[in-house]
C-alpha cells in the first residue's frame, strides 16, 4: 500500500497536487467520505507569514453514516472528526505524497474500546482509498 507512520499511513503518487486532490476526492467517495473542510496551508502561510512552501492541503473527510454513530456512542468524539487526509508535492516534480491519519489511532485517544471496531472499519475503507489513489 505505501510507507506506514506511527499514527498514518502514506503513499507517494505521480501527478500534479491538482489531479491527486481530484483522485482522493473520488477515491473517498467509492468509501462515502465526502470533504467537509479543504486548507491550503501554503496560502495560509503565506499570507500570514510570508513564508514560502510546498504546495500542502488538508483534506477533512467526513462518511456521515460512520460519524452519526461515532457520535451517537460518544457526543464529544467530535473533536476527533473529521478524518485528515493530506495532500503534498514531493520534492521530485510531478509527484505528491498522500497521507491518511490512521483512524485507530486517532479514536483510541478517547481510550473507549467499544469504538474500535468502527474505528476499524473507517481504517479498512482509508487503506483502500489509498490503494485507489
């Protein structure tokens, strides 16, 4: 699938930032995540700063159906929503990295186990996302 991390998993891709934003968003989709929140942390900085950077977005991906019962088991798991998925040129053009905050990771923080078998679930749909990237 792509290199793991602590807390994530990733996996670089050829193509344009634009073009691999497009194919996640349709990746996320074939898992029913949609993208509630979209930053582009190189405008931010930016424009804040006056820092230049490498092309890096923040995707929030939200699937309503496993975020209903995320929250229906626990109203504050919000501040654990939306899944992160980022977007960012590589240091060889024409390629980006694509990473995924691993959903066990991020929900075991909440130290409830019943959770864990959706948190499974969420972890099964990203890896194919990132497979379909």
């Amino acid at each position: 699938m792509g290199d793991t991390l602590d807390y994530g998993f990733k996996k670089k891709v050829d193509g344009a930032i634009d073009d691999v934003e497009v194919r996640v968003e349709e990746a996320l989709a074939t898992e029913g995540f949609g993208i509630l929140t979209r930053i582009d942390v190189a405008g931010t900085l930016k424009k804040k700063l006056d820092v230049d950077f490498r092309e890096y977005r923040i995707l929030g991906a939200c699937n309503p159906g496993l975020a209903h019962q995320a929250l229906s088991q626990e109203e504050d798991i919000g501040l654990l929503l939306p899944c992160n998925v980022v977007v960012y040129t590589d240091d060889q053009a024409g390629r980006c990295t694509v990473a995924i905050l691993d959903p066990v990771q991020q929900l075991g923080v909440s130290g409830r186990e019943d959770l864990g078998p959706l948190a499974e679930e969420v972890r099964e749909r990203m890896e194919r996302v990132l497979e379909r990237v």
